[in-house]
C-alpha cells in the first residue's frame, strides 16, 4: 500500500493538467486528474486526496463553486490556480476557503514548492499522537477556549470548526493581549517566511475569524489602522 502523499489536479485541460501530474509524479507524490467541478468533488469524496490543485475556469460548475462544495465537507488543502490575476479574484478564492492562489503561468518549481509549504502546515495541524498534558498549549478566555494541542476551539460552549491557519492565527493572537502585530509580522509567524502571498491573507482571515467569533464583552479583535492586529481583553482572564 502506497504511503506518497495523494494530490488531485482538476483542470479542464488535459494537456496542463498532464504536465502538472508529470512534475507531482517526480517529486513521488501519488495525482489523479480531473477535468470538470462533478468529477472533482466525486474523486475527492472516493478518492480522499492530501491536497487539491483547483482551477477557476471549469465547465459548468466553477473553481469557486467546487471550492466551497468541498469546504463543506472536507478540510482538505485547495490550491487554486487561475489566468486570473486581480486582486479581486484572489481574496475571493481564499474567502471561499482556498488556502493559495496561483497566476496561470507558474513556474514549476514555485508549484511544488508552494504545495510543500501548504502540507507542512496541515501536517503540523494533525500531529499522530496527542501531546503530554503538561505540554499542552491553550489559551482560555471567558467563553472562548483555543488550544493548539488538538488544534479546536470552542465558544459560548461550542465547538467552533476552523481550518488550522485561522486557528493558528487566533492562537497567536491570544497568545499576547494587548500586543500589536503588524500584518508581515503574522505572515512571517503564521504561513512562514518561505510563503509567496501577500499580506491581504492576513485580512482574509481576520474577516472569517470575526464572523466566527462575534465581538464579546470580555474580549475581541481589533484593527490598528495603518498597522495591523491585536487581541483586546476588557477583562482579564
């Protein structure tokens, strides 16, 4: 039984979608090919990949329709890829929950190495064995409790799903009440110093957060404009 890790590339031109199997398959990764929305979300669903690379222009069911069919389902790391290079396009594919953006065309190494970047971090959201309890990491607010141990959250006494770089994000910021964080300083902690996007990430999933985790009494997350974020506590925890 093959232990590679299994990347699914949905385009609907086979001859790109080839070539990016032929480099996938090189770095000993395991790809299947699929060239429209339904044929994407049935593989995903039978198939179970580690990672998806998800081109915006399908036939029927578009890019940002399958990403959020997906989304609804599964956690599993998007990638989109797109001729599409306004700003626009991109912050619309990771509000509908792409982890990046690529601009058709990329250079192939950039690919891999930006699929890299992506596993590492789901990777380090799933560690195989639960932490010591002495080691565990969690922040504890009134109704909000974050640990990065198990990697959930949960507010007003539930479960909160969240994606590991939100949650990570959260995390950080919880970690240092009242600290300011610039938007480059929470890209180089939270997506590392080897990611090629741009600080509207940040932004991104600041927004996704606070529709999350509505503004409570005792703490929230605030914006210092023209510099970045921080974790507000009225009441200390």
């Amino acid at each position: 039984m093959s232990n590679r890790q299994k990347i699914l590339i949905v385009d609907d031109d086979s001859n790109i979608a080839e070539l990016i199997s032929l480099y996938l398959m090189k770095e000993c990764y395991e790809t299947r090919v699929a060239g429209d929305g339904e044929e994407a979300l049935r593989l995903t669903g039978l198939w179970n990949p580690d990672l998806i690379l998800l081109d915006l222009m399908l036939p029927g069911m578009d890019g940002y329709q399958v990403c959020r069919e997906i989304r609804s389902k599964k956690d599993v790391p998007i990638i989109m890829l797109s001729a599409k290079g306004e700003i626009f396009d991109k912050v619309l594919g990771l509000e509908m929950g792409a982890d990046d953006y690529m601009e058709k065309p990329f250079d192939p190494k950039e690919l891999i190495a930006r699929i890299k970047a992506v596993l590492r971090r789901y990777h380090k959201a799933a560690p195989s064995e639960p932490a010591p309890a002495a080691d565990e990491k969690t922040v504890v607010y009134p109704d909000l409790v974050i640990s990065l141990t198990n990697y959930s959250v949960t507010y007003m006494g539930r479960h909160i799903d969240m994606p590991p770089k939100e949650l990570e994000l959260l995390y950080f910021l919880a970690s240092s009440p009242g600290r300011v964080f610039t938007r480059e300083q929470l890209l180089d902690q939270i997506w590392g110093y080897d990611y090629a996007g741009d600080t509207r990430t940040v932004d991104v999933h600041i927004k996704r957060l606070r529709e999350k985790l509505r503004d409570n009494a005792n703490w929230k997350i605030s914006t210092i404009w023209g510099v970045g974020y921080k974790f507000d506590v009225r009441t200390q925890p």
